[in-house]
C-alpha cells in the first residue's frame, strides 16, 4: 500500500508539473502584455522596459519558468520585494500581494462551500439511492428515478440565480449568501453558505441517487448476496454489509472526482453567488493577465483533482481486498 | 496422417506473458509460461484435439495458431509457409483459411449486425465476391449449418444458444477454410444441444475435409470429436496420440488420472477405470516445477523428474505415432498408488 | 425433532412457482412432487430453463417474493416453509437447510475473509463468540480438505483456487452440521479432476453426518456417481423419477433417452454419431401444449389420437419408479430397445 501512494504522489508531482509548464506557455500565447496594464496611459518605452524586469518577465519564457519553479522548491529572492521563502508561488502582478497568502487566505471559503455541499449531497443522494433501492420498481422508485434525471439536468448558474432571486429577494426566507469564517461566527457561517449548499446539492444529489441505487441494485443481485441470504443472514444485514459494501467503491470514486472538481472548480459557484473564493481568484487573475496568481490557482486545482484521486484508490483498495496492491 | 507434408506444423511453440511490478519503477519481473515448447503437426482434414484443464495452456495454444496472438518462441508453418512472426499483409491469404469458432455464442457475435451481416462479414473484408452474390452464399452457408435461410435478415438475439453457435460456424464457413480452430465450441451450451453442434462439426470436418484444431475440457467429446489427442498440462504437451491409443492405453500419469475422473452416466457398480484421485491443485504457471510439471501431484514422481524434464517421445510399448512425455509410463498393468484427496484433509 | 417413520425428512407436493415479468407469466415449476429422505441423495437433471434451480430457491425462500406466486406445500422435517415467516425461515436457512452454488468466486463475498464467512453462519445459529467461530471455520476448513487451515483462514476468496474456494464454500454450507444440503451445480464449474475431489468429499460428509443432498446438475455422469434416486425434469415438470440404476439402466423417458443419447462416451466405439435431441429447450413464457416435450420429440406421432399436443401427461408413479409419458408401456419397451440397439452396435 505505501508503495502504491509513494509511485502516485510521484506521478501526481509529474502531472503537476507538466501543468504549471502548459499554463505558463498558454499564458505567452495570449496577445496580451500585462506590463502594459500596469504602465498605465502615458507608457514610455523606458517605463514599459523597467516594468517588464520588476515583473520579471523580461527573461526568456523557459528561463522565467524556470525561475518559478526553483522558487516553489527552494524560495526565492525578489529583491526590493524581499525573500519569499519555500514554496514561494511569487507575488501577483496586480497588486503585489504573496500569491500562496492571497490563496491560503481564500481556501477556507472554498473549502467550506465544497464541503458543505458533499455533507448535504451525500446524505441526501446516497439516502433516497437507498431507499430506491430497497423499493424497486415501487413509486418511491419511480419518483426518485425521474427526480434525479430532472435534477442532473440543471445547471448552477441556472439554479443558482433562480434561487437567490426567489428564495433572497422575493420571499427573503434566506441570507444573500456570503462567507464568514467559521471560527468568527458559526451561525453566519452557517446561514451565509446555506443557500450555495443546497443548491449544489440539488445538483449532484440527482447523481448520487441515480448511482447508489443502481449500485445497489446491481450488488443485490449478486450471487453472494443470494449466498448470504442463503446463511440465515438477516435482509439488512446483507443490505449494509454485502451490497452496501460493494456499491460503496464507485460512489467513492465519483465523490473523489466531485470533491477535487468543487474545490478546483467553484469558478461558477462563486461567481453565481458572488463568493470570495479560490473561483473567483482564477476569473479574477486571467482578467488582470496576472500571471502568478493564475500559475498558482491552477496548480491548487490540479493538486486538489490529484488529491482526492489518490484518495480514491487508496480507499477502494480499503474497500475492496482484490485491488489491493502489494 | 497420410500426408508427409502437414496442414499446420508448430515446433517448440512458446508463450510467456511478462508480469510488471517492482519499485520504484515497473518492470518486467516475471514471465507466466501458458504455453512451453509445443510440437505437433494437424494433417489436412485431420482433428486434432487438445485437452486439458484449466490453465494449461490449450486455450492460448489456439490464439497462437490463429496469430491473434504473436508467439515468444518456436515456428508455426501453415501449408510449408512459416506464418510464426508474419505481418499483416502476409496474413492475410493464411487468415482466410483458417478460422475460428469461439466459447461464447452469446459474447462473439456482433448485437447489432443482423445474421447475414455477420456471416458475410469475413468475405466483405476479404474482398471475396461469391458467384450469385453474398447474400446467396450466405443463405447456403445458413443451410449448411441447419438454419433457415429465410432468417437472413434476423439478429443475434432472436436466436438461441445452439442456433447462435451455428451462426459462429456458418461465420467461420464464409471464407471456406481449411482449418478450422474450435475452442470449447460446445461447453456453454446444454446436453441435447451439445449434441447437435458436434454432429454438425463432424459433418463438415467429413464433408468439407476441413482440418479441426479442437480445443475442450471434456474428454468425452474430444474422443467423439477428434482422430488425434494431445494432452496438456501447464503448458506442455504431456501425451499425444491417436483417439483409440490414447483413451484405451493412456501412458502419462496425468492422462490416466484425468480420464478416470471423467463420471460415466452408468448405473454399474464397478467404475469402468480405477479410479486416481489427484491432490491438490495445478502448480501456478509463473513458476512451474522444476523438470515434469506434474510432478509434484504424480504418485510415481522421483528424484529424477525434478531434475530431468521428460521429452515427448515414443516411449516403449507405445504405437506408431503416440508419443509420451514421462520417465515411468504407465503400462497396463502398472497398478498405481492412488493418494485419495482424503489424505490431504488429515 | 426428529422426523417420523410416516413422513419423509423433506416433501414437496405439486409446487408451482409462476414469475410475472413484462411479457407475460413464466411457469417456472408447474405441478412437481418429490420426497427425500434422510442420508440420502436425490439428483435433480435438466437443461436450461427445466426449473431445476427455481425450485431449490424456492425450498430456501429465497425467489423474489414480490413477482412470484407459488402454489403446493414444502414440508421439511413435517414444517411447512412456504408459509413460513421471513424469520423463521432465517433461523432455518444455513442451519437446517444449507445451499452450495455452481459459481464459487461470484458466490462468496469478495469483502469478507472465508474464515469470516464460515464463521458468521455459526454464530448467527449458535450464538458463538467471535473467537470461537474462527476456531470453527478453521476446523471446518481443516475437514473439507483445506490445507493449512489455521492460515488459509484469514485469506479472501480470490486468493483461493478454484477447487479450494468450492471446498470453502460446502464448508459454510456445513458449518451448523445442516440436515438438508442443496446443491445446485456445483461441480459444473470445475475441472474433472477437481471434480472427483469435490463429490469424494460430499459423500464422505454425507457418510459422517447423515446430511440429506439434493444436488443439481445437467450431467448424467454426475448423477450416475453421487445419486441415489433420480429425478428428470423438462419444461418445469418432472418428467421421470426412479432410483439411479431404474433411470440410467432403463429410462423410460423419451427425454431421458435423449439425453443418455446426446452424451459422447469414453468407452464403446467412437464413430458412432450422438443422437441429439431436435429442436431447443422449451419457453416458459408460453409452453408447448399438451406434453412439454412434444415438439422435441421423435415417438410423439406415435402416440395415437395426437394426445402428445393436447393432454398433458401424467406422472404415473408406483413405489418411487415412473414416468409422464404417453406411450404405452409396450411401445415404450419397443422404442427403448431400438434406441439401446443404436447406442452399442
């Protein structure tokens, strides 16, 4: 098993790699120079040129490449700017701030509106996939089957602005949605991400359910249930300990993938729900052509995608004896 | 074999699947050895049949004649023509003449292709074009194989078991073969159908003069089936000879015992054989016993099979043709030690 | 409890297992009957589709109860199991009646160890601790010729071949030292070899505990091994019934013919064609009229007045021995003479 997580971790550092590199030669493939933004309107030669090495974008691009990745490994000295220490993703061109303080101080955001929703999707997917389940070919069934197939159907950016105008302006029945730090207070933590939660969660619940239950309805007709049946076990013994046990590792799968993808992925999330977090970092730093923010959001959404796939196989190993792994 | 130059000549053919593991970096760190070192010749309109239980080899022994799969070592000469590493173009003649029927009639046929889609299928890629057209060709090759012609225009599902396996035959019929090979053509389906297909290949290998490579793990049909028997066990050819020599005056070990564990549907209370019951299970394939694979589960294995891997030769006793890969050959009076499985248990 | 004199250890009486499904009713078991008894050995023979698997299911409980309707009675050791709850049926299943099945990788659970597997059977019926169970599965394992028991025990199926993991498996079947055993196909799967191993050891647990089997199988040459009697079945019907040597020696079946027809042979002369059944195996959907086997069969036109497509026969059974046919007893005697000629010339 550790063998196994050491060769991923190595791969997932390749795939990170080779990453950061595509995004820094996208960037200089785009017909814009973010030294003339911050040159202003009465930009000289001289001052364009000057900024250009403050920026550091004066070297050629492998060299700057090259540079920033020494930087994340082993720090980096930007002079006037000061030391940044290991792992230093540099400063943002826009305003000038550390690139991994502005993220780390933008993660919990994320991380809170991700989270919260897997909680509300998972008990409420995996539940009524349960229940659908157990009930084949019952009304409950049929109702949760074509529920699903409605809800996967929708989009955030539809749900999402269709909520806040019902549920915020028109009947006021939830807070305009915003972020406040756990730790500062709960309570507004709570009622702020409430509306974000539950919208993505009508959203991936149709998934979750239509998965469980087909899961479920597969392992249930495996032989070895019929064989636990067959030992006197008890229907929901079998129900949690066999099938449930078996539906388990491709529910795990996709959740792994959801999870990396929220977190990687809030740009539209935040954006519909005007959000302060990582999503809208990355709208935010393509807008203003600053390049090591954007270099450092996309290697954190990669890393988290790459994360939780690790975390996926090292579960299903868990769950499942015949892929584990020497 | 009348003929001195065989239809299919294999020597010394070899398989090896390398298995990757290791750290940090994959690497081959194994090899599982399906198939080692075969010799045996098919005469033209010849069945031979090759037995054996699970893992050894026959079933991978079949994809290599077929080229479906590329061969690690040895030579297999169709008609004179070594085909051991040809590519696709010097394939293609050979690919015409010999066919394949598969197991699963249900997985090998095509869902969505009607049935003289299927069947017209190899001679459309062959650029075949039959005098009266494919679709005649196929009616009659739907005839040949007990089907009504008139369901040309039905799919897969719309037939049962046995009908489909004879939709995978009158496939392998399209391109009028000279080989045919067959693996376990007839297990999946029931008794009284069973039947049915093997008196249809038996009609066709005697009508056709098409040469059969019959792969099956019952040794009861292979007897029906095929003129000649080869034996396998974990990759090797451990008895091979002709039907009436092999099944009446068996001389490997293994052949003895496999045929005494055949059940016979008798109501006798002598069993028509002794009875060997063999313990244990079939080495793995990844690192089979030194000398005589079946060693370790034979009642007469010495010092010397350990050591010494037997050829497959023509022992003494045996008859023109019947060749025998053991240092103690069985005779018929040999009376062997039988270990009951009982044995184990204690 | 004991069973008495009277009363066979298992009967069944004219069971009827219908599935509704979306094309129609299917008649998976239409009117069978048979007795078991103690210590004895009933082999169950039929194609596809015979309803052979249908009715061990069903003897457990464990068809799908919501699309079936079921008709006749199951009494095991004189206690009626169809009318028997959910939980009585728990306690009995894996105690008193115990199943073993042909596909022994799919059949045991691929999460739990087969030490755990054994052992949760005996203390689900005995209430054993945790510690004991496992001292028990590896006592069992010990005994259907597993070797090192006491490490094979915390191995997962997968790691188990073929023929170990059946052995596993007639080990949980066993454990709570079941009176009644059902085995459906269970040597189907695997290599001859193996084979033998596995019935040498059903007949030796059956000679130590007494156990009843019914084991189910296709193969006539299996039956001919481990059978006492014999039991055909064709299109959901028991179409003949007799002890083993009755049906091997002189079937009386046209079917039971058929099938002895349809078997290549390692003795006699090896250039003889089989003589396969014509046709395919009948629908349960919508069943020939009259004699299911009727449209497979070679001597129905035989039969005066066409009463092979109208009526169905019945099953005439005198002291365990009889047939569901409707040649006369002369006719039968000449056809089977026929058919014993071809088969040995």
């Amino acid at each position: 098993m550790s063998r196994f997580l050491i060769r991923r971790v190595f791969g997932a550092l390749v795939i990170l790699l080779i990453i950061s590199a595509i995004t820094f030669g996208l960037f200089y493939a785009i017909p814009r120079d973010p030294a003339m933004m911050s040159c202003g309107k009465n930009c000289t030669p001289d001052m364009l040129a000057q900024i250009r090495h403050n920026l550091g974008i004066d070297h050629p691009i492998p060299v700057q490449y090259w540079d920033w990745l020494k930087g994340v490994f082993v720090g980096r000295d930007y002079g006037s700017f000061g030391n940044c220490n290991a792992p230093c993703l540099g400063y943002s061109f826009a305003n000038r701030e550390p690139v991994l303080g502005t993220i780390l101080d933008r993660l919990p955001t994320t991380l809170s509106l991700a989270f919260g929703a897997a909680i509300v999707f998972l008990i409420f997917g995996v539940g009524a996939g349960m229940l659908a389940a157990v009930k084949q070919g019952k009304f409950l069934d049929k109702f949760a089957s074509s529920a699903s197939l409605f809800g996967s159907s929708l989009q955030i950016y539809f749900v999402g602005y269709i909520a806040m105008f019902f549920f915020v302006a028109k009947l006021g029945l939830f807070a305009q949605p915003s972020y406040t730090p756990l730790s500062e207070d709960p309570v507004s933590w709570f009622s702020g991400l409430l509306l974000p939660w539950l919208t993505l969660a009508i959203i991936f619940t149709a998934n979750y359910t239509r998965m469980t239950r087909s899961q479920l309805v597969e392992q249930l007709s495996e032989d070895y249930v019929r064989t636990a049946r067959a030992k006197g076990l008890s229907r929901a013994n079998v129900f949690f300990r066999f099938a449930w046990r078996g539906a388990m590792g491709p529910i795990v799968t996709v959740f792994g993938i959801d999870l990396g993808t929220l977190i990687g992925g809030a740009i539209i999330t935040e954006s519909t729900f005007s959000i302060q977090g990582i999503g809208r970092l990355a709208v935010d730093s393509v807008n203003k052509s600053d390049l090591p923010m954007l270099l450092g959001v996309t290697v954190l959404s990669a890393g988290a995608i790459v994360f939780f796939n690790i975390i996926v196989d090292a579960v299903y190993a868990l769950i499942d004896p015949r892929i584990r792994l020497a | 074999m009348s003929n001195t130059n065989p239809l299919l000549d294999v020597t010394g053919l070899t398989k090896h699947f390398p298995v990757m593991g290791g750290f940090p970096f994959k690497r081959k760190i194994g090899a599982v050895q399906a198939v080692d070192g075969l010799d045996f010749q098919v005469a033209e309109g010849e069945s031979l049949g090759l037995v054996g239980e699970s893992g050894c080899g026959k079933s991978t022994t079949g994809r290599l004649i077929t080229r479906l799969l590329e061969p690690t070592g040895g030579s297999i000469k169709y008609r004179g023509q070594d085909i051991t590493h040809a590519g696709r173009k010097q394939l293609a003649p050979v690919r015409s003449e010999i066919q394949m029927i598969f197991q699963d009639p249900y997985a090998s046929l095509n869902p969505r292709q009607t049935v003289g889609k299927i069947i017209s299928g190899p001679m459309e890629i062959n650029g075949i074009n039959p005098p009266g057209g494919h679709e005649k060709r196929v009616r009659e090759l739907l005839e040949t194989v007990g089907l009504n012609p008139e369901h040309y225009n039905r799919f897969p599902h719309e037939f049962s078991g046995g009908q489909r396996q004879r939709i995978g035959v009158a496939r392998a019929l399209a391109l009028e073969p000279k080989l045919i090979v067959a693996d376990e053509p007839v297990s999946a389906l029931d008794v009284s159908i069973q039947a049915q297909v093997v008196n249809l290949l038996q009609e066709l290998q005697q009508d056709l003069g098409i040469a059969f490579v019959f792969i099956a793990h019952d040794l009861a049909v292979v007897r029906h089936f095929s003129q000649r028997v080869a034996v396998m066990y974990l990759g090797k050819i451990v008895e091979i000879a002709d039907r009436e020599d092999l099944y009446d005056n068996p001389r490997h070990p293994y052949t003895r015992a496999l045929l005494s564990a055949v059940p016979e549907a008798t109501a006798d209370d002598i069993p028509a054989r002794e009875r060997i019951r063999l313990t244990g299970d079939v080495p793995s394939p990844l690192n089979p016993p030194s000398g005589c694979r079946f060693r370790t589960r034979c009642w007469k294995a010495t010092e010397k099979c350990a050591t010494e891997a037997p050829p497959l030769v023509q022992v003494a006793g045996n008859k023109e043709g019947h060749l025998t890969a053991c240092h103690y050959p069985e005779t018929h009076d040999t009376v062997p030690a039988p270990r009951l499985s009982k044995d184990v248990a204690a | 409890m004991t069973s008495t004199d009277q009363q066979p250890f298992l009967s069944v009486r004219d069971l009827k297992v219908h599935f509704s499904t979306e094309d129609g009713v299917v008649k998976a078991v239409d009117g069978l009957s048979f007795d078991l008894a103690k210590g004895k050995t009933l082999g169950i023979v039929g194609e596809s589709g015979s309803g052979k698997s249908v009715t061990n299911l069903t003897i457990l409980g464990l068809h799908d109860r919501d699309r079936t309707s079921i008709d006749g009675e199951i009494l095991l050791d004189g206690k009626e199991l169809l009318t028997a709850s959910e939980r009585e049926l728990e306690q009995l299943r894996g105690n008193k009646m115990s199943m073993i099945f042909q596909d022994a990788l799919a059949s045991l659970s691929p999460y739990h160890t087969i030490g755990k597997q054994i052992g949760e059977t005996y203390r689900k019926h005995t209430g054993a601790s945790k510690k004991e169970a496992r001292e028990r599965a590896i006592e069992m394992l010990r005994r259907v010729g597993i070797p090192q028991p006491d490490v094979r025990v915390d191995d997962y199926p997968h790691q188990f071949s073929g023929g170990m993991r059946q052995r596993a498996m007639i080990a949980m079947a066993l454990v709570c030292d079941p009176e009644l055993l059902i085995a459906d196909e269970p040597t189907t799967a695997l290599d001859v070899t193996v084979q033998a191993q596995i019935m040498d050891l059903l007949k030796d647990l059956q000679q130590e505990f007494g156990t009843a089997i019914i084991f189910i199988t296709h193969d006539l040459g299996v039956i001919a091994d481990i059978a006492d009697d014999v039991l055909v079945m064709y299109g959901g019907r028991c179409v003949e019934r007799g002890t083993k040597k009755e049906v091997l020696r002189a079937p009386q079946h046209p079917y039971t013919w058929g099938l002895l027809g349809s078997m290549p042979s390692l003795e006699g002369p090896v250039d003889v064609p089989l003589s396969p059944i014509p046709g395919s195996p009948p629908s349960l959907l919508n069943p020939p009229s009259g004699c299911r086997f009727h449209p497979r069969c070679t001597f129905a036109e035989k039969v005066q007045g066409g009463l092979c497509s109208t009526e169905q026969p019945l099953l005439d059974i005198t002291d365990g021995r009889g047939s569901a046919c409707h040649l006369t007893d002369d006719q039968r005697r000449e056809f089977f003479a026929d058919y014993a000629a071809t088969r040995s010339h």
